[in-house]
C-alpha cells in the first residue's frame, strides 16, 4: 500500500502540484537557510479584504501539502509594505485632516488617525495580524521598515546599487516616456520632510554605497541607500525581498504578471532565482466586472461570514483559482453545501480520493464529521417557510426530524441554522413572490396532497422524493422541472428550492399537507 507522501507526490488537486514545484526546487539539497519560505505580501494603506484572505489560504494549502511530501521545514512571511508613502487619504479613517498632513510619509511614520497604536501603519498591521488569526492561519509577521532600518536589507541594496545600470536596462522598457524620464529604483526618504521621494537620481555610487539627489528644499543631498535612508520602487523592492530573505514561493493576481517577469529579471541580475508561483484569477461582481475595492462593487470577508461558516469561503478560495469567478451573494448558499458534500464523501473514500477532496486541504488532511443529512439549501427553505426570525423555530423542525441531534451536540448545525435565518432575512424574505396555480398545476397539487395523505408520519426522503416525482411524471409538465419550479413557487414563493423529499422529511408531514391546502385555497398569497 502507498505510503502518504508516495499518495501526495502523485496527487493531481492543484495545491499538490504547486508544492512539487518546491519538491523539484530542492531535491538536490535543502536550502542554506535550513527551510523553504512561503509569502504573502500586503499593501498596509488599507484594510484586510477578501483578497488577502483568498492569497493567504491558497498559499497556506500548497504549505500543507509540501509538508507531505517533504521533510525540509516549512514557514510563511505575511510581509507587509508598510514603509511605503502614503499615497491618499483612505475614505473609511477619521482625523483624514491630520492624514492629509502627512501624505507621502512611510505609513509608519504618521501618527495612527485611530489614536490606539504608535502609526498608521502599525494600526493596519495590526488589523491583519488580528484579521489573519481570527482564522487560524500559521504565519510569521514582517515589517517592511523593520527589515529596512533594521539593516537586514543593506546587504541586497547595496547590491541593487551595484547593479543599478542593468536593473535599469530592465525598469525603463516597461514605463512610459514621460516617467522613464525621472526614474530610478530607489526613493530616497527626505532628510528635511520626511517623505518617500519620486526624485530623479542624480548621481549614484556603489563604492560609497551612495546616491544623489535634489531634497523637495532644494538642497543637493548625498544620503546611504542603507539603514532606512531609503526604500526601493516596489517592483525592484519585491525583487530584493525574494533575493534578500530569500523567498522560494509567491502567488500574485493575474493582474500582476507583467511585474512578477520584471522582478524575476532583477532577481536573476541580482543572484538568486525568483520564487516559484502561479498568477490566480481576480474575482467578478454580478455584472461580470471586476471587482474594485475603491468602486466597492465586491463581497467583503465579514459579508459572507454574515451568512456562512468560514469553512465554505475557503471552498470558493480553493475551486478553480485560475478561472475567472463570480463573487457575490447568491454564491454563497452553493459554497455551502458544495463543502457540506464533499465533507460527507470523505469518510468513504480511499487515501488517494481524499487528498482530491477539498475539505483535505481546507483542514489540512483531517476534517470534522459530516453534519447529519441537511443541507443549507434546505434549512434556508425551511426558514423560508416559517417565516423563522429565530434559530430556535429551526431547531423544533431539526429535533424532530433528527432525534438526538441538539445544538449543543452539533454545534456547526446550530451555525447554520443562523446563518440560514440571516441569509433569508436578507435575500430571500425581499423577493418572495406566490402565485397561484394554474388549472392544470393545480391537478398535480391536489394529486399530491391525496398521495401524501396516504403515507405514514414517518415516511422518510426517499419514500417522499419517489412520490413527488411520480405525481410530476403523471401530468403534462413539458419537463420535470417545470413541476419542481411550480412546487417552489406556489408553495415558498421563489423560483429555486430544495430537494423536496428531503424538505417533506425536515419540515414534516402534516406541515406540508397543510402547506398545500394553503396554496390550493389560494392562501399563500397573503403570506
């Protein structure tokens, strides 16, 4: 029998062949540093967003699955460019006059407009220190200035300097005439004002470990490219940090190919190969558009956690990475029980399908039982019905239907019962709309009452999905799903719902006789 890693270097799920690049990058020897660094980075002139998230639970996945397939240790950076200048007064901050003051300083070095940490850019950096452990993720925090003024970074920017005319034989191509005009790889930070400076460097020596430039007072300043006095473009900065740390693996959005090969170009000038990586998809809004944080046309992390479990973003983070997806509301019941099915599959399938099961790599190889039979498709339709506000209403439907089954004893159910309240109430309960049936649905209706009549109290999904089916098959829906949809839209005013049998089982019986009874009389459209 295989062993695990023998199952996990032969896996096809796309964590698992990213990690083989790492496989195939040391399989001569370890690297000097003693492990292989994953990275993330994050602009800190903002707040975490569903983008941060969906960057670092894709590259903490193809962590895992290396770890199978390797011994060398593991460790992964959230670098945060927190030395970068200000650029704009973000719209969601106070004090944004005393912001305005300091544009164009490192992020660290303007006061926090919050008033609780000793920057603006140890506030954000706190915000994803708190963002990021608030799902568990295994990361170690790094400061961009703490690597800059710390020295860590002199070595490789004195090799930037050294390499300056053949960095710049790369830059200059890629921008246009006017900007190529005044650029240089480094910004030097204004001994007078303090700011990150887009200066044109006047002279530049790399014996002196020196550049020169005109500060914004006029004066012609000779300063070290070392010790913080200066920062990198962040194209070349990004290519420093791969060189200088060094990095072995990087995604980035697919936006960015054009400078993941301008920083592997200085990387390779500057000795080291660049990280291993691949460019994920950005995400859509309903329209098909790209999402845009400054448009706020997207779905922020907190959104979905309104209305799903974490567990289920993590899905929508894994499926397809490289394909272009919607993101929006009506995803989410989808997410959900996509990871509700894949988490009943696992325990029946054999080594090898796990590591293909997506639920592996959302809990790295060891999920947690299967919630007993319900979807939360049918727990939304279930509050649907009710009219549920509270949980509580839910839990008098799932004790029945699930004797035993308590929410102290399945904790993540009793989520979803919350969750499925809040998504009704917010998406389902506006658009409800009944209507009647027509002579001939109503037939197929009346039929049905008569044939549930028939059935025992306790019949169950099955016995009652077979009977709504037949009823269907009886009568002269062009197809069966036109029955399906007339059954969701006379009896729970929507034009999508649950598989019936199972909805029957939950919502009970005689609920449903009444339900229809309702509907013949034409009651439902008081509802």
């Amino acid at each position: 029998m295989a062993s695990e890693r023998e199952l996990a270097l032969a896996a096809k799920a796309w964590p698992f062949e990213e990690a083989r690049k790492l496989v195939e990058r040391y399989k001569a020897k370890a690297p000097a540093k003693g492990f292989v660094l994953l990275e993330t980075g994050y602009g800190p002139s903002g707040l975490p967003h569903i983008g941060t998230f969906g960057e670092v639970v894709r590259t903490t996945m193809v962590r895992r699955a290396f770890e199978r397939m390797s011994d060398i240790p593991t460790k992964l950076y959230a670098f945060s460019d927190d030395m970068d200048g200000l650029r704009k007064v973000p719209d969601n901050v106070p004090n944004k006059e005393m912001l305005r003051e300091h544009l164009g300083r490192p992020l660290t070095a303007i006061p926090d407009p919050f008033g609780k940490y000793e920057s603006f850019g140890h506030h954000n950096n706190a915000m994803l220190r708190g963002f990021l452990d608030s799902f568990g993720f295994q990361y170690e925090f790094q400061s961009s200035t703490e690597w800059y003024k710390s020295g860590r970074f002199d070595k490789a920017l004195l090799e930037v300097l050294a390499h300056y005319d053949a960095i710049m034989e790369v830059m200059l191509p890629s921008l246009r005439e006017e900007r190529a005009q005044s650029y240089s790889p480094f910004l030097p930070i204004s001994p007078s004002s303090g700011r990150v400076l887009q200066v044109p460097i006047l002279a530049h020596d790399a014996k002196a470990g020196t550049i020169t430039f005109k500060d914004e007072d006029g004066q012609t300043i000779e300063l070290p490219v070392t010790g913080g006095r200066c920062k990198l473009q962040w194209k070349p900065d990004w290519a420093m940090r791969w060189h200088a740390i060094p990095v072995d693996y990087e995604m980035s959005g697919k936006d960015l190919i054009p400078s993941v090969e301008l920083a592997g170009k200085i990387c390779r000038i500057l000795g080291s190969p660049p990280p291993e990586g691949f460019n994920y998809e950005l995400f859509l809004d309903e329209q098909g558009k790209k999402i845009s944080k400054s448009k706020g046309n997207g779905l922020s992390v907190e959104e979905w956690l309104t209305y799903a479990p974490p567990e289920s973003l993590a899905l929508f983070m894994y499926q397809k990475p490289r394909a272009a997806k919607r993101l929006y509301f009506d995803v989410i019941p989808r997410a959900v029980d996509d990871y509700l099915a894949f988490l009943e599959k696992f325990p029946a399938e054999s080594p090898a399908q796990q590591l293909e099961n997506p639920v592996w790599h959302i809990h790295n190889g060891k999920p947690p039982a299967a919630v007993p039979g319900l979807s939360f498709n049918i727990l939304l339709n279930l509050a649907s019905v009710c009219h549920a506000e509270d949980k509580a209403v839910l839990w008098g439907f799932i004790s029945r239907y699930a004797p035993g089954v308590t929410p102290a004893k399945a904790p993540f159910l009793d989520k979803l019962a919350g969750y499925a309240i809040a998504y009704y109430r917010d998406f389902v309960k506006p658009t409800k709309k009944y209507r009647l049936p027509d002579a001939m649905e109503r037939q197929a209706l009346a039929e049905l009452l008569a044939e549930l009549d028939k059935l025992p109290a306790d019949a169950d999904a099955e016995t009652l999905q077979n009977v709504v089916y037949e009823v269907g098959k009886r009568h002269p829906f062009p197809e069966l799903r036109a029955w399906f949809k007339c059954l969701y839209e006379v009896l729970l005013g929507q034009d999508q719902g649950p598989r019936m049998g199972s909805f029957i089982a939950l919502y009970g019986l005689g609920e449903t006789k009444s339900l229809l009874k309702r509907a013949l009389a034409g009651e439902n459209l008081a509802a």
